[in-house]
C-alpha cells in the first residue's frame, strides 16, 4: 500500500477510519494524492537503546532514526532537536581544540561523547513515554487504576514532566569565529 496513494485514500475511508469524525475524513477525501504516504510507526525498546552501539565508525543516528517512541509525552521531535545541538556542540569542541583542523578519529572521538551524553536521556525518554501511555490508556479493572493514581501520577507523572524542561547546553561560540570557519577542514 506505501507506493499507491489511491489504495491508501480508500483503504482510509472505507476501512481503518470508517468511524473517525468526518471532518478528517473530508481532508482525507480532498487531499493532494501526490502527497499522501503511509508510513508504520516505529518503537525501540529502551533496553536496546541502553546496550547496543549506537555508533559504527563515523557513523551515528539521530532523532527518530536513534529513539523511536511513542507518542504520549510529544517528544519525538523535541529530543530529535536536542541530539542535534548536542552532536553539534561535540563536533565544535574536537573542532576547537584542533584548531579547525579533524581527521576522522576526532570526529569518532566526538560521536562518542554524544553517544554518551544522550544515551541515558532518550533511553528515559523512550521508557516514561510508554509508560505514559501504558498507564493512562491501560484500561480500569482496579490494578490499573491503582497503578495510574497510587504510582503513575503520584511519582512517575511529575519527574516526566520535569524531565521534558531539559537544557542540551548551547553549541560553543568558537563555531562562529570567521577565522577558524575559514580555515576548518574535515579529513
Ligand atoms: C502525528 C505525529 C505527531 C507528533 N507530535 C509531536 C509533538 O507534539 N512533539 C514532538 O516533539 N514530536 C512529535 N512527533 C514526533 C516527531 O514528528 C518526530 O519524532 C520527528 O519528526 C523526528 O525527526 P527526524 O528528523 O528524526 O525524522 P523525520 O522527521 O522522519 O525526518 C527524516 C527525513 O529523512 C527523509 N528520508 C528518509 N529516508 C531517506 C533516504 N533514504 N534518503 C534521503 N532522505 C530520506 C524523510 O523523507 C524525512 O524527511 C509527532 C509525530 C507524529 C507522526
């Protein structure tokens, strides 16, 4: 279905979203074809995040491509946004202390500092996310509503909150120096 918009538009309205309010199914209905995609919504178990390397040579991931979560605390792209800075700021420091000047085992020697600074964060991200949505939407036998007002909202709920209102630090005001941006060089 991903490569045909007009199997994804019917498939919409008639089957999966038959019940769903029919102002979104009017935009459905006149959207630009050429636009449409369908795409599954991807998850990484915290615990993968945690253990395995998230680094291969001079290669790294960010964003959703590192953390997939779902979508109960509106994170995704928050923490995509944070990666970036923080990868950035890495990249700015090996910079400046080579005066511009980086072979590739500097650059792997700043993906490593990324990896870990942000490894713990989104491996908590991804967790608290989940948990969020596990326990708000888990339904209402007894366990679940103990679970949901004795636990989550009592002492998981207020650190997730917390935890959003994060500083990733700010990237090193050498990377604007016009001297050092004319003279920098990646191997
Ligand atoms: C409905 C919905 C609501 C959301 N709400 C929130 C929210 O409120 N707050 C929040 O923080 N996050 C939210 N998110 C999550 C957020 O959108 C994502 O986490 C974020 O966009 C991830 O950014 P990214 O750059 O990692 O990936 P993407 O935004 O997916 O960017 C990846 C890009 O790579 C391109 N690409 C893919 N393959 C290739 C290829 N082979 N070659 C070249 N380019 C390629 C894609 O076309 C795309 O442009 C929401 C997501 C959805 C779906």
């Amino acid at each position: 279905m991903a490569g045909n918009p007009q199997l994804i538009q019917s498939e919409l309205l008639q089957n999966y979203g038959k019940h769903w309010p029919p102002l979104y199914l009017d935009v459905v209905r006149h959207c630009d074809l050429s636009t449409l995609t369908w795409a599954p919504l991807m998850f990484r178990k915290p615990w993968d995040i945690m253990f395995n390397k998230l680094r291969k040579d001079n290669i790294t991931v960010a964003g959703d491509a590192m953390h997939p979560m779902t979508p109960d605390i509106g994170q995704g792209g928050c923490s995509a946004l944070e990666d970036a800075v923080v990868l950035g700021r890495h990249i700015g420091e090996v910079l400046s202390t080579k005066n511009g000047k980086l072979d590739s085992m500097d650059i792997g020697e700043a993906i490593d500092g990324y990896v870990k600074e942000r490894r713990w964060r989104v491996t908590w991200l991804v967790a608290g996310s989940y948990l969020s949505g596990w326990a708000q939407q888990g339904g209402s036998n007894w366990w679940m509503k103990f679970l949901r007002d004795v636990i989550f909202y009592r002492f998981l709920s207020s650190k997730l909150v917390n935890d959003v209102n994060y500083d990733c630090g700010i990237l090193p005001s050498v990377a604007f120096s016009s001297e050092l941006k004319s003279s920098s060089k990646i191997d």
